[in-house]
C-alpha cells in the first residue's frame, strides 16, 4: 500500500488545518483507505482528499505514510495520477 499524507499545515474550514491524502499506486487505493479513515466522498478534488487535523494520527495509524508536501507532489506526479486543476480563459464556460 502507498497512500501518502503531508503534515496538517493547511488552513481550512472550521479553523483547523488540513493535509493532503494520495496514492503513488492508484485512485482506488485511495478511495478504499479515505473509507476505511472515515473520509466522506465529498472530500476528493481531482487526485486527492483533503484531511482535517483530526484524522492525521488515524491515518498513520492505518498505514499511511507521513512525507513532506514537495515528496507527495512529486511521488503523486512519477507514479502519472495528478490531476491539474484545468485554467479556462476568462469568460470561457465550464
């Protein structure tokens, strides 16, 4: 299993700080570890789910790996499952 997640640095919702939850092996291994963690579907964007502070411990816990947010863009982008946010021209439609 390979799922990774970044330290809890990014400020969300509800003042808490959030990390990032991917897999350097597939989009499926993700969403069964994001269940297995209790994450709702609602907290996937493109490549990744977006954690609170909360599940950090829980995650290592269940057997992610803790790694720096520069080594899980770069893992997430060798193993060809990032998902760029496509940027559409102003005043193009979605």
């Amino acid at each position: 299993m390979s799922v990774l997640i970044d330290p809890p640095a990014w400020p969300g919702p509800r003042g808490l700080l959030w990390s990032h939850l991917v897999s350097d092996s597939s989009v499926e291994e993700l969403h069964d570890f994001a269940a297995r963690l209790g994450v709702p579907p609602r907290a996937f964007d493109r490549d990744h789910y977006d954690v609170p502070e909360t599940v950090y411990e829980r995650a290592l816990a269940l057997g992610a790996e803790a790694v720096s947010s520069r080594e899980l863009v770069a893992r997430l982008t060798a193993a060809g499952l990032r998902r760029r946010k496509v940027r559409r021209p102003a005043g193009e439609p979605a």
